[in-house]
C-alpha cells in the first residue's frame, strides 16, 4: 500500500494572532478548504466573534496554479 502524501491548510485569525493547521490528503480542494474554516469557525471563531454577520477570506490560489474558478459562497 502506497502512503499518501499529506497536506497541511492553515487558518489564521488576524484579530487574535490564532491559528489552526488541518491536514488532509487531497491536495488543493476547495472543498478540503471550505471544511478548514467552517470548522474553525464552528470551534473557535462564533465564541470569539458573536456579533460577526460575515467571514472574509483572503486565498492565494492554492497549489501555486492559476486558479481555474473563483470562490464560490457556502453555508
């Protein structure tokens, strides 16, 4: 059995100086992404920021490509 290779994401909390890394094992899937913040924000971020209305992100393209689609909005 091959071993995979794993892939860190991190989500960094301006306001607090916070982070979190999520590893996984598909490299540069939004849909990997998008579960790295909902769940930070779900642990950390609806306690610290009560009041928020919005989440901002600011992505780099992922895995050094052009990104082929734009952010899309979730739940």
């Amino acid at each position: 059995m091959a071993l995979g290779r794993a892939i860190p994401y991190g989500v960094h909390d301006l306001a607090a100086n916070t982070g979190r890394v999520s590893v996984g094992v598909d490299h540069g899937t939004s849909a990997f992404a998008a579960q790295s913040i909902r769940h930070r924000w779900q642990d950390i971020g609806r306690q610290r920021y009560p009041n928020a209305k919005r989440v901002v992100i600011s992505a780099d393209g992922g895995s050094n490509d052009v990104p082929v689609r734009p952010w899309k909005e979730g739940p």
